[in-house]
C-alpha cells in the first residue's frame, strides 16, 4: 500500500515587524511582458503592499539576476532559496514570480534542516517547491506571487494576510459536481507543473489527497493530455477529491476541431466517483485566492464547497 501523507507541520504565524525575505527561483523579471505588462513595477507594488503591511521586506541581490529564461543558474538559484531558508531572521518567503525553472532546483537536492519551518509563498511554477516541501511535513501557501498581488481584490490580498497571519480563512463557493464530501490534505498547484512531477523524488503521497488545480494558456489537448498521464498512472484512484480553479487563455484554435477546456475537464474527471469541485476562485488572469497547501480541508462536491 502506498504511504499516507505525512503528519504537516505548520510554520509559526507571521506577524508586522516580521522579515520576509524575496528571492526568484524560476524566471527572470521582466520589463515587459508579450501582454506589454510591465512586469517590474507590478513586482515593485507586490513589495509594497508587504510594507504597508508593516513587514520588512529584503530583497535578494540575486533577484536582478538573468540567464536566458531563468534568474540565474541552477546553483545561483538555489543559493537564493537556501539563504532565505536558512537564515533565522527570515521569518516568510516571497517568491517574485513563477515561469519556470523552480523543478530544476530539486535535483539531487533536498531541504537543509531548520529548527523552525517558515512561510512560502507562490503559484504556477512555484507549486515544485511547495509540494516538495508537503512531502517533508510543511505547511505553504498557495497564493499570489509579487508580480500578481497588486492586481488582487482587496479580500483576496486580506486572504493573504489571514492565512499566514494565523487567522480562519472563508470557505470558497464553486460549481458542485457531485460525489459527496471528503475531507483530506489539501494540494494545491498548477496543472502543467505537477504533472512533471510525476514519478520524481518532489511527489508527495497522494493517498486521499484533494488535488487542486489550474493553468494557464494550456490548449485543450494538452489538458487532455496531461489529464491522461494522471490516469493512467493509477495515481488519481488513490486521491480523495479534486477541486479545479481557472483554466484561463487555455483556447481552442478556431481553424481545428477540438473540445473546450471545460469538456477535457468533465470527460477526464467526472466519472472518478469523488467529490470534484470547479470553477473556484483561484489561478492565473484573475483573483487567485490564497489556499494552504498541505493542511485538512473538506471538499463538498454536492454544495460546491471548499472548506477551510
């Protein structure tokens, strides 16, 4: 039988006065963005609002750092991640913003011990760190990384601060698709990346798991594709129920005959005979709800509910 997920540790609440610390362990920042975002200055009001909050931000001198589409090597990367980690001023991590690169940091590698875990922060490619720490017994969060924060509604940016301040969070209210309710671990991360995770030291145990998931700009035969790869490796028969976020600029090619991302989901997910959830109010080109990652939640397929 396979392991069951491990007993999770939670860090200690975070409070103002605290040092938080910033660091890019996937892409580099970017001036300006295909969409013509400047990515830099969203970066610079992400750093703010922490601020305004009352926290001391310090900033890797890494962060400026570029090497094609990477902040930096693998070693340069990941000496920014043990700094923070490592350092016992730094209470809570803040990653700049996701892309991609944050697996590369798990090869042959593995968390250094700390007497006291602290509070990570990101999405999107981040989820590798995030699941790679459930699988030590750490409590994350999945949330808005500083590129992203400044575009939150004021609740969400409240979510936040509730979460890794040590206050209840709300539940949230999706589209029920039956199966009932389940209450387990909570994992939750983008689509793409945790696929990649399959098979490699940074999965943790699934055994009863909720899995949640979004992505971004994935066509919907991709989705198929990775929604696949779940099933047939038997992985999904362990798991205790699924909630799904915003699978956003995920569009089909008007020229090619193809299902909807909304169809690849029902047809992959809907006949597993667990709680799913979809449409929550998490991800990317929208309000991306803070969720913890490796804490007991409780899914209600029938309600749409995903409880805290």
């Amino acid at each position: 039988m396979p392991n069951p997920p491990t007993p999770i540790q939670l860090p200690p609440p975070l409070k103002p006065g605290d040092l938080v610390q910033v660091i890019t362990p996937s892409g580099c920042l970017r001036e300006t963005t295909p969409s013509g975002r400047n990515e830099v200055e969203a970066y610079l009001q992400g750093v703010e609002i922490w601020k305004s909050r009352g926290y001391r931000v310090q900033i890797d001198p890494g962060c400026n750092r570029t090497w094609g589409y990477l902040a930096g090597t693998d070693t340069q990367r990941r000496e920014q991640l043990e700094r923070a980690w490592t350092d016992p001023q730094v209470r809570g991590i803040l990653c700049a913003r996701g892309g991609y690169g944050a697996t590369r940091l798990l090869e042959n590698w593995s968390w250094p011990e700390i007497e006291t875990p602290k509070w990570t922060i990101g999405f999107s490619d981040i989820t590798a760190l995030l699941w790679s720490l459930g699988d030590r017994g750490i409590a994350s969060v999945h949330g808005p990384v500083l590129t992203s924060l400044a575009a939150e509604p004021e609740w969400s940016v409240e979510r936040l601060f509730d979460l890794v301040e040590g206050r209840p969070l709300q539940d949230l209210q999706g589209q029920g698709w039956g199966g009932g309710r389940v209450r387990g671990m909570l994992l939750p991360g983008n689509l793409a990346v945790a696929t990649g995770l399959l098979g490699t030291m940074g999965l943790p145990p699934l055994t009863g798991v909720i899995l949640a998931f979004e992505d971004l700009g994935e066509a919907p035969y991709r989705l198929d594709r990775m929604l696949t790869q779940w099933r047939t490796t038997g992985v999904l028969e362990r798991v205790g129920g699924i909630a799904l976020g915003r699978f956003s600029s995920c569009k089909v090619n008007p020229a090619i005959p193809s299902l909807s991302a909304s169809e690849v989901l029902r047809d992959r997910l809907s006949d597993l005979g667990i709680p799913v959830v979809s449409e929550l109010p998490f991800g990317h080109e929208g309000v991306n709800a803070a969720l913890p990652v490796g804490v007991e939640v409780e899914l209600d397929g029938d309600r749409g509910l995903l409880s805290f």
